[in-house]
C-alpha cells in the first residue's frame, strides 16, 4: 500500500471509528433511555422504526443527488453539522411526541451519512485495491468502545448520562468527514434512464430485499435485548460485553474479509448471514443463560458482519459508474421499508410475548433465504 492509499485508507477508517463510536452507545442503550422517558414497548418500537421509514424517501434522493453533483465530501460534512443541530433537541425532549418530532428530523440527516460513506469508501476501494473490512473494522472496534462506555456509566449514573455522550460523539463524526477528500466525480448520465435500469435489475432488487431482511431480523435484538436481559438480572457491564463480544466477533470476520469475499462470494456470504440468522434468534427466544447468550452473540460476525460485506461488494460490482451512490441509496431506502416494519413489529411483539418474539426474527431470515436464492438464480440468468 502506498503513502497515498494508506492515507487514504486511514481517513475512511477514522470516519468509521467516529460514525460506529456513536452507533455503539445508540444501538444498544437508546430504549433504556426511551423507557427512562416513561415511553412503553410499543412507543418504543414506533420511535426505532422512524429512522428505517424516514431513510425510504431521503436515502434515494440525498445519493441521488451526490452522485449527479459530484460532492459527496461536501454531503458528509453537510449532514454531520445537521445531525448535530438536530439531536440537541433530545436535551429537551422528555416525553413521547416530542421526541417523536426531534426524531423525525435527526435520524434521517445522521443515518445517510453511512450510504454517503459507503459509496465514497467503495470508490476508493475498487480504484485502489484496498481492504474494505479492513478499513470498517475499525468502526466495529469503536462500537465496542462506545458500548462499554455507555455500559460503565449506565453501571453508575441514570440513563440522562446517554444523551450528552451522543452529542460529544456526534462533535467527533463532524471533525471525521472534514479530514475525508472527495472521491466521486460528477455523473455522467444526466438523466434517469441509468438510474432506472437500476431498480429494474430484478437480481440487484431481490439481492438488497434479501439482505434487508437479514439486517431488519436484528429489530427485537436492537430494541430490547437490553431491556429483556436487564429484566433477567444481567448487570450493564455484562451486558455491555455480550454486545462487545459480538462485534469482537464481527471484527475477526472483518480483518479476514478479504479471503471470505474470495471463498464465498457476496452470495454465499449472505446465505451464511441468513443462516445463522434462523439460529441466533431461536436461542435469543429460548434463553437467558449465559452460554447461549454468548454462543448467539458469536453468530453476530456472520449475521450483520457477512450480511455487510455481501451486500457493499454485490453493489460496487453491480451498480454502474456514476450510480454508487444511488445504489447505496436504493438499498438504505429498502432496508429502510424492511427495517421499519420489523422494527414496529417487534415492538407489538415485545409488548405482548417478550422474548418469543425472537421466533418472528428467524422467520423472517427464512423469508431472506428464499429472496437470496431468487436474485441467484437472476444472476444465472442473466449468464
């Protein structure tokens, strides 16, 4: 690798390391915070699928117009200043509409930053040669420290403490995009005919609805294994390390993706996601023991670890010059369709059967299975 690649290489990584900082206090603690403001199981889940339902119409049309402009740097550290605005609003949302209204306005603005990000990173990736996992692991290694640091000071302090630690995090991913150079240039294509023969590449659709799926079977995981595993008597440092053990597990598969890319391919990569995906959430849904615990938190590396990097690889090698960006837009606003369904049916399910609504999670990987085979059996086709 040389001085300019490794640059290069090392600013993306520093831009993970503070997106992925921010995530690993978000992702596990925001419901304990939510349930601290009085908001129950359902209110919950509502607020957690804003995000998903949001990104369906802003993901398609912020990448859209990155990749017509050019300026996808430019992007980055638009919606970094935005997302820092608008989650100062959570100082003083204390009850359920208004942090409905503040989310509606922040979770969109924060969560285009990672297809924003992504399309930048697999520009330089593919002109490069560089090591995609390579590079995003150091976001999962940021995870694990935003999730035990949240976890220490849960251990001590009220769930107040998550909202200042957010922001501080948010004032790091700002300083991240400013260190990052433009990768994209301007499309080519000027009109939406390119773009329309994206969304009817049937292969390309099936492939990202498969991957969807598999992330949106994290929803009962992300919106209240906390709160079901507190309820059981596990402390905030315990559980802060299963949710670190698995992106520990996350960053193994990670420093290794380039043989895994090789050896399986994004195909197999998202069967292996999906697959262990019908396991961990049968375990989830059968116990509260420690081993099982562990044993599912391990499969974490192939069920969003994989999933990721199937699906970053079938875009940069699918999705036309002058389209990344769009692409990685296409696939947010479906992931974001799928995510914010599961996400509202995971909090009705909670409500009502807690732990068992792991089981509608393995279904839904099933679901991921099937779609996975059908943009297979497209590609094939297609010769």
């Amino acid at each position: 690798m040389t001085e300019n690649t490794f640059r290069t290489a090392a600013r993306f990584a520093v831009f993970y390391g503070a997106l992925f900082l921010v995530l690993g206090v978000m992702l596990p603690f925001w419901p304990v915070w939510l349930k601290s403001r009085g908001l129950d199981a359902s209110q919950i889940g509502f607020v957690l699928a804003i995000g998903p339902w949001m990104r369906v119409i802003a993901d398609p049309l912020i990448t859209r117009g990155v990749d017509r402009s050019g300026h996808g740097k430019r992007a980055l550290v638009l919606f970094a200043g935005i997302s820092i605005a608008a989650f100062s609003g959570f100082f003083f949302a204390q009850s359920f509409w208004p942090i409905v209204l503040v989310t509606l306005i922040y979770a969109p603005v924060y969560h285009v930053l990672i297809p924003l990000g992504d399309s930048q990173t697999m520009v330089a990736v593919v002109r490069d040669k560089l090591d995609y996992g390579r590079i995003r692991l150091w976001g999962s290694a940021t995870f694990i420290a935003g999730t035990f640091g949240a976890g220490w000071l849960l251990t001590d302090h009220p769930p107040d403490v998550i909202v200042p630690t957010v922001f501080v995090g948010l004032m790091l991913v700002l300083g991240a995009t400013l260190l990052l150079r433009e990768q994209n240039a301007p499309a080519r294509i000027k009109h939406f005919g390119g773009f329309l023969d994206l969304l009817r590449d049937r292969a390309f659709l099936y492939f990202v609805l498969a991957a969807s799926a598999v992330q949106a079977s994290h929803a009962v995981l992300n919106g209240f294994s906390v709160i079901h595993w507190r309820e059981a008597g596990l402390s905030g440092t315990l559980i802060a390390l299963l949710w670190a053990g698995s992106v520990v597990a996350e960053i193994i598969l990670f420093a290794v993706s380039g043989s895994a890319v090789r050896r399986l391919g994004p195909f197999g990569l998202l069967s292996l996601g999906a697959v262990a995906g019908l396991i961990r959430w049968i375990i989830l849904a059968e116990t509260t023991a420690l081993p099982g615990l562990i044993v599912a938190q391990t499969l974490h590396a192939a069920t969003f670890g994989a999933t990721y990097l199937a699906t970053m690889h079938f875009i940069a090698a699918r999705a036309p010059a002058g389209l990344k960006a769009s692409a990685q837009g296409t696939y947010a606003s479906v992931s974001g369709v799928v995510m914010g369904i599961s996400m509202l049916l995971a909090g009705g399910l909670y409500g009502m059967i807690e732990e068992s609504a792991f089981y509608a999670m393995a279904v839904v990987c099933a679901f991921a299975i099937l779609i996975g085979l059908a943009a297979r059996r497209e590609v094939n086709r297609a010769g």
